[in-house]
C-alpha cells in the first residue's frame, strides 16, 4: 500500500512515516505543502491520504476540495487541531472520510487508516480470503489451507495489494506504483521476481492455482479460471 | 444614592411651576382686592357725601349746622355720625367709632374695623365744607362725617375670589405635574431603551443595532454611537482574542503532537540502544521547540499586556541611547550572522536616545535583525541605519538583500503566527510571532513600524520612535 502524508511540520510528517512504514509496511510518501500535496495526490497511486488542514502554500480544505472534484476516490484522513463541530462537519462534508484531532495517538491513527485503506478497496473483513488462502490484514501473515505462508516483507506487501484486489486484473505499473514511493521505475524488474517466488510459496502443490499471470496485462488473483 | 432624572426634572418643574403660578395667583387675589375694595370705597365715598348733602345751616343761627333727619335715606346696617368741628353731634351715633377715629380721622383713608361681632369699613369726612350754605356773610362752614358700611360681604367676595384662583392654581400645577412626568418619562423611554440594549452587549456577541428613539434624539445621539463604537471595539478585540487562542491551540497541539508521535514511535516494536537514544535526543528537540513556542506567546502576551497598563515614569522606562541597544542586539546575533555568513553593517549618525527599557529595546531589534540575517542569501549584507526622522522622532532602518516577502503576504506579516512561507520558516524554526512581537514593542513605545519587500530583491523594515 502507498500512503501520502501531507503534513507541514517536517518532523510530525516524518514520524508518521516512520510510524506507517513500520508498523503497516506501507510505503509512504511525504509533502510539506498543501501544493505539493495536491500535486502528488491527483497522481492517482495513493491508497489512502493523511492530510493536515493548516498547511500554507493551500490550505488543507482546498486540497481536499480540488482532489474531490477530479473525482478522486482515494480515502482521506484529516489531522485538524479544530475540534469545534461545525469544522468537523464541513470537513467530512467536503469529502474527508475520516478525521484525527491533534495531538492523536499513533495507534489509533494506523487502525483508522487501515480500516480507511480496506474500506477504500471494498473490503470490510481485515481478514482477507481467496479459496483457502488467508490474509491477515492486522498481523500481517498469511496462510494457505491452514498452513502459515512465511512471507518476507516485500512479498507479503505484494499479496497484500493482490488480495485487496482479488478478482481484478492488477499491471506491473499498478503495482510498482502502489509497493514503492514516487522513485518505483528504478524497482520495474522486481515484480516478476516477487510474483514468482509468492507462486512458488503459496501456490506449489496445490490443485488450485491462485495467482495468474495474464501476458501484456499483469496479474489476477482469484480462484479457477484467470479469464 | 441613587436618584431619579425623572423626579428630579418633576421637582425642578413643579417648584418653578409652583412660583410662577403663587405669583400669579397673587397677583389675581390683589387684583380683586384691590378691585373690590374701591369700589366699596367709592360707595361708601358717595354715601358719605349724600349724608353730607343733608348737612345745611341752621334756619336759626348762620353759624349753626343743621342735619335733615327726615331726609335720610340709608341702607340699613350703614353707621354714621355727623358733628360739626366743635364736637357738637348732629346726628347718628359716635358710639362705633371708638379710639380708632382719633388715628384714623386725619388720614382721609378708610379702614377697617368691628362693632358688634360685624365688619365695617369706616371713612371719614374731616372739616367738610357743607354744599348747602345760603348766607355767605358767614364763614364756611365745616362738618365732620363718619361713615361705615358693613365690609363682610366684600370680605367673603375677596375670600371666594382667592379660593377660587387658589384651586385654579393647584389644578394648573397638577395638570402639569402629570404632564411633566409623562413628557419626561416619554422622553427617557428611547434612553432606557439604549441602556437596556447596551445592557445586551457581549464580548461573544457584540451587536449593537441602535434603537430608532436614539436615531430621532439629538441628545441621545452621542451615547448611541459611543456606545456602538464601543461594542465593535469589544467584538474586535474579542474576535482578535479568540483567534489568538484558537491559532495558539493549534500549535501548542501540534506541538504536543509532534512530541507524542516521537514518543510513541520510540514505544513501538522493539529498538536498539543507539535508536532510543536518537528517539530521546529527538523528543528533547521537540521539548524545546514547545518551549520556545510557550516563551515567545507569553512574551508577545506580556508586552502587549503592559501596553495597556499606565507607564510610571522614570520606574519602568528610562532614557537610553538608541545605539546601545541597537549594538547589543548586532553582538548577540554575530554567532547566527557568521553561521549564515551575512555582514551586518552598522550606520550611526550621532546619538539618539528613546524611552523605552533597554531589553525591550534589544528584543525588538534582535527580532528584525535575526530576520534580516535569516532571509539573507550567503556572503550578502545586511544593514541597519540609525538616523533622525523629524526634530522629534528618530528612525532605524534594517535592510537585507534577501528573499523578500510575496506581496500578497505583506499586509499580514504582524499577524500573530502569519507564516508567509513555510519552507522559510520551518528553517528558521520561527512559529510567526517574531514580527508580531516587534510590533507589539514598537507600540508600547508609542512608535510606528513599516515593512517594505519585493521577492528576491530583499525586505527593509523602518522603526520610528519618538526622541525621549
């Protein structure tokens, strides 16, 4: 998953990045300004959004309207310092999907915006199930038939996206872009390695084969026929 | 003690009422005193020489008198005496007039008198000369003749006509008393009015629409407007308040913020030594960032505090010369000017000095010029000029030729936590309360401070504050 924090205080931003990467192993993305912000989030590869309101360059309202009316789906979640209802309001109003007032507490912060990431891709359970493959959402761990698949990092991060689109046909770029921050093309030959040892670890012996390669358009995780 | 307009007016209204009208009914009463008076005495005048017509000389003796009884023809109750100088009496009786006569016998007057539990006005004719005297071989003759009509009549007429001005003075004076208290209480109404809307005026909610009454009454037209201008001035200064509060709150949990997130990012997974120690290090940063943060609020706080207090002189401020705050403020920011490799130059054309207390001084020219070397680009100058501006006022200037100030930023610089650019501040960890405490200095010196920038070509800021 690829996070963006729009925050203005470098060390705040900073820390919820360390915060995300290791405890989510998300991938996270920063920027110190409402405009940057608004730049990198209409790019389209974020799964989920922490946005600050009072951020000078845009304020964090603006951001957020401008996003919405490119029609932008990407959950977001505000950090405010107002706690006054009506703001609150207007916020959700204007297309927040969540909201955290400062100070927050780092663990509450991370189960929302998991909570806001599954949501954004349609998931309601954190744990997540293909035929009897089962992703947990919260430990991080998968298993096959009952049997704990042991992932490394990077692997599981790549299960991870699949499974959140199980069904779909997800592209190498779809991919790269959401596993790696904004520098991915230089990580481009890596997909096909992790594809193969994740079929190896997860679909070796197995009459049902789960993850497909679907040549020229990426790959599908999904029980039986890959079509 | 609290005393009421309205009675006061009534009072003040009623008294020149009362004396205006015991004047005039004085007046009336004297009138018809007068009045009724004469014109008794003109009767008892004519009946007196009626009687005297009665009065000839004797058939008998030319120098005796003799009184026609047979003629006489008076209104009964009429008393009369007639005797002639030698006291001789002719007719009537004498008995009535008493000592009185000997006082009043030679006055020619009427007066006033009792006989018999009754009222009488009295005249007397002295030494008349008798109308009716056929042989003038003898001398004039004379008569003295009194008379006395009864004067209760006229008495009760004088009583009526007192009472009857009397009882239309005190319904007068009542009518107006009313009248005066129902003017007045209608003309306070749109004052009462006033006061209770004032009486509605919250810091929260400062509204003051003034009352139509108040629009129409010149004399309530002041207190209306004071008292608007004076609700707009509690909402502004409210306004200001709770946006310095609400701006305040914002980075103080912010702060906060930062701190706890440091924290908990230490708390969570397991860490090496060498990671705690960075985590502490880190969280002392952040500790120290809120302090300065809690410093700078509660500084700008207390100079724009005393600002409204009343100065004592020569106990809170003093005289000072200008160059020695100035000097101090360039020393202590040497360190800062030689790490950022900024020149400072220092022009000084004579000696000024200013009231003001030297630290608050070399806080306000500490801010402006840590500015200055903040926003300068590497191996440029900055300069500050110290020069007279008028016979009464001096002038510091400070100029960098450094990033500038967006235009759009430059009406807002003095704003309490206005941060033009982020990028600029966060480099030199400012929280936007540097220009709003120099500006907070320069007015409780009674100064003025003007900010001129263009990007890229560098920001002068001019102080300008009045000679001591």
């Amino acid at each position: 998953m690829h996070v963006l924090v729009i925050e203005d205080e470098e060390r705040l931003a900073h820390n919820l990045a360390k915060a995300i990467s290791k405890n989510a192993g998300f991938v996270v993305d920063v920027a110190l300004d409402g405009e940057d912000g608004l730049h990198l989030a209409t790019s389209g590869v974020f799964d989920a959004i922490i946005l600050d309101l009072m951020l000078p360059g845009k304020p964090g309202q603006e951001v957020l309207a401008a996003l919405r009316k490119t029609g932008d789906k990407t959950p977001v979640l505000v950090l405010t310092a107002k706690e006054e209802k009506a703001s609150i309001i207007r916020l959700l109003d204007s297309g927040a999907d969540d909201y955290l007032p400062k100070p927050f507490d780092l663990g509450e912060l991370l189960a929302r915006l998991k909570a806001l990431i599954r949501r954004g891709k349609g998931q309601a359970s954190p744990q997540l199930a293909v035929g009897n493959l089962v992703l947990d959402f919260n430990t991080r761990s998968a298993w096959r038939a009952g049997t704990r698949v042991e992932l490394s990092p990077m692997e599981y991060r790549t299960l991870e996206y699949l499974m959140m689109r199980q069904g779909s046909v997800v592209s190498k770029e779809e991919l790269l872009e959401h596993l790696y921050d904004y520098n991915w093309e230089k990580f481009s030959n890596v997909i096909e390695v992790y594809i193969s040892t994740l079929r190896r670890k997860i679909d070796a012996g197995e009459r049902d084969r789960l993850i497909h390669t679907l040549r020229g358009r990426g790959y599908v995780l999904r029980k039986g026929d890959p079509q | 003690m609290i005393s009421s307009i309205r009675g006061r007016v009534l009072a003040l209204a009623m008294l020149a009422q009362f004396l205006a009208m015991s004047c005039a009914v004085g007046f009336a009463v004297w009138y018809v005193h007068r009045a009724l008076w004469s014109s008794l005495d003109s009767e008892l005048q004519a009946r007196a020489v009626s009687l005297l017509a009665l009065v000839g000389q004797a058939d008998d003796d030319p120098y005796a008198l003799d009184f026609d009884a047979n003629q006489v023809n008076l209104p009964s109750g009429d008393l009369f005496y007639v005797v002639d100088p030698h006291g001789r009496a002719l007719a009537g009786s004498g008995s009535w007039i008493g000592q009185q006569a000997g006082a009043q016998q030679n006055a020619r007057k009427t007066w006033l008198f009792k006989h018999d539990g009754i009222t009488y006005r009295g005249k007397a004719l002295i030494e008349s000369p008798i109308f009716d005297q056929e042989n003038m071989n003898v001398p004039q003759l004379r008569v003295n003749l009194f008379y006395a009509v009864p004067a209760t009549q006229t008495q009760a007429r004088i009583a009526e006509a007192m009472r009857e001005a009397v009882m239309v003075g005190i319904v007068s004076l009542l009518v107006s008393a009313l009248l005066t208290w129902w003017a007045v209480g209608t003309g306070m109404a749109p004052l009462i009015e006033l006061a209770s809307r004032a009486d509605k005026i919250q810091a929260a909610r400062a509204e003051f629409e003034l009352p139509p009454g108040t629009l129409r009454s010149a004399e309530l037209m002041p207190l209306g407007r004071a008292l608007q201008a004076l609700a707009a001035r509690v909402r502004a200064a409210f306004d200001r308040e709770r946006q310095f509060i609400s701006d305040a709150a914002h980075e103080l949990k912010t702060a906060v913020a930062i701190q706890k997130s440091t924290l908990q990012l230490l708390e969570q997974g397991r860490a090496s030594e060498a990671e705690y120690r960075d985590g502490i290090a880190r969280a002392l940063e952040d500790t120290a960032r809120t302090e300065r943060l809690v410093a700078d609020m509660l500084l700008l706080s207390a100079i724009e505090h005393a600002q409204q207090l009343p100065e004592i002189p020569g106990q809170t401020s003093s005289r000072s010369p200008l160059e020695q705050s100035v000097e101090l403020a360039i020393d202590r920011l040497q360190p800062l000017a030689r790490m950022k490799d900024v020149q400072i130059d220092l022009k000084l054309d004579g000696t000024h000095y200013v009231t003001g207390k030297e630290q608050d001084l070399c806080l306000l020219w500490t801010n402006l010029i840590e500015n200055a070397i903040q926003h300068s680009r590497a191996s440029s100058r900055a300069t500050v000029e110290l020069s007279d501006a008028g016979s009464d006022c001096c002038r510091v200037r400070i100029a960098d030729s450094g990033t500038g100030i967006p235009a759009a930023d430059l009406p807002h610089v003095f704003e309490r936590f206005y941060r033009s650019d982020i990028s600029r501040s966060r480099a030199t960890g400012g929280f936007g309360l540097g220009l709003s405490i120099a500006k907070a200095v320069v007015d409780a010196l009674h100064g003025t401070i003007r900010i001129e920038s263009a990007p890229q070509r560098g920001t002068t800021v001019e102080v300008i504050l009045p000679k001591a």
